[in-house]
C-alpha cells in the first residue's frame, strides 16, 4: 500500500460539520428579517476556521494511515476491512471538529493506532475511551499521565491534612497550570467518575478526604494511558 499524500486531499462526501454550517446558512437565508449581509457574516466567522480544522484532522488522519502502513505493516485491505477501526475514525472525527488543542488531537490520533493494532480488544471498550475522551480535556490528559508517572503508594504513611495538601503542592511544582485547588478538585473529581483513577488497593483513607495522593490508574485507567499514548510515542 502506498503512503498517501495529504496534498491531494479533496473529500468528495459532505462533512457533518460542512452540513450543519450549510443549513445553518439556509435557515438564516430564509428567515425575512435577516438579510444576504448575515449570511455572509456567518460564513466569515464560522467557514475559515471550520475548513482549517478540517484539514488539520485530514492532515493527523494521513498520519496515522502512514504510520500503520510503514511501523506496522497493516496493508490496505486490513484497514478497509476493519469495522472497528472505521467505528473509531467517525467517532475521532466528531471529536476532533470540536476542538482545536494539539493535546487532544494526538490523543485521538493514538486512539485510531490503538484501535488498528488491537485485534483482542472489543469494540465496546474502544467506544468506551472515545466516550471518555469526548468528556475530557487536555488538563485531563495530562494530569491522567502525571498520575501514571506517581511510584507506588506508600501503605505506611498517614493522611494527615499536611500530607493531603502535598497532592496539589506537587502537581503544582510539575505543572504550573494546576495552580487552583478548586481547577483539581474538579479536575480529579472527572478522572474519578470516569473510572479512570482510584485509591490504591490497601492504602490509608481519611474520611475527609480528598484522598488524591493514594489515588493512582485503574485498570480502564492504565489501559485508557496506553490507549491516548500511541502516537506521541511512536512519532
């Protein structure tokens, strides 16, 4: 199979994007009190940057087709013959439309490399870390691997509230953008409901809380760090 060639891009199907901003543009059109000047506004403000994402997504999707052929010698008729990693493509499409962070694109990219080169793994479960990724951030994304990085629980030690403050001094110490409390709590609050950390098995509790420093990956966790780090690993 040969690479392909982001400059010869020229989708010939209609992008849902592409749709709804033509719709939008009819709807408008076709209501009297706004005239042809609203329309035209409307395609200044959302038509550049709509067509810039778009081909930045192309650009990622070329990408990752490339390197599935050349890292992982997965051939033509592999990928088109792969429901699940067509599943995935429509679902990281949808996402990635709707942001314009570096962070989450390579995310989903890695998602896509990760859906090809797992034959054992259930559609179900890929669907369920797209979900997972739809939910979160970059903040997310990287607090996730911060977490995964964290050596092993020390079982001996107490959570004293000078111990649970040492949590957000740290991660703050790493990365100056965790500089809110209230930015973690809500932040490590997400990972919880998503299953994605949780206390370690046999460390301290304190019925205070927030318990954050014994918290380490579950095992969706772990397997959800492997599934958003393919691509940044391998390129």
């Amino acid at each position: 199979m040969e690479k392909i060639d982001s400059n010869t891009f020229d989708p010939a199907v209609e992008p849902i994007g592409d749709k709804i901003h033509r719709l939008a543009r009819t709807g408008v059109a076709a209501t009297p009190i706004f005239g042809g000047s609203l329309v035209e506004l409307l395609n200044s403000i959302i038509a550049p940057p709509h067509e810039a994402r778009t081909n930045k997504w192309l650009h990622k999707l070329t990408d990752v087709v490339n390197l599935l052929v050349e890292a992982h010698n997965i051939n033509q008729e592999s990928l088109s013959s792969n429901d699940k990693f067509f599943s995935a493509i429509i679902r990281t499409s949808d996402i990635a439309l709707r942001t314009s962070d570096d962070t989450m694109l390579n995310a989903l990219a890695s998602g896509l490399i990760f859906t090809a080169t797992s034959q054992d793994k259930d559609e179900a479960i890929i669907t369920l870390h797209l979900l997972s990724l739809s939910r979160l951030t970059s903040l997310h994304l990287t607090l996730t691997k911060y977490i995964a990085d964290l050596p092993p629980v020390d079982r001996s030690v107490d959570l004293t509230e000078e111990k649970q403050k040492q949590f957000y001094t740290d991660l703050n110490k790493h990365d100056s953008k965790y500089d809110s409390n209230h930015l973690i709590n809500r932040l490590m609050q997400d990972l919880i409901t998503e299953k994605i950390i949780e206390i370690e098995s046999g460390a301290a509790i304190s019925m205070g809380g927030p318990n954050y420093i014994h918290m380490r990956l579950s095992p969706f966790g772990k397997e959800f760090v492997d599934f958003i780090g393919s691509y940044q690993a391998e390129t």
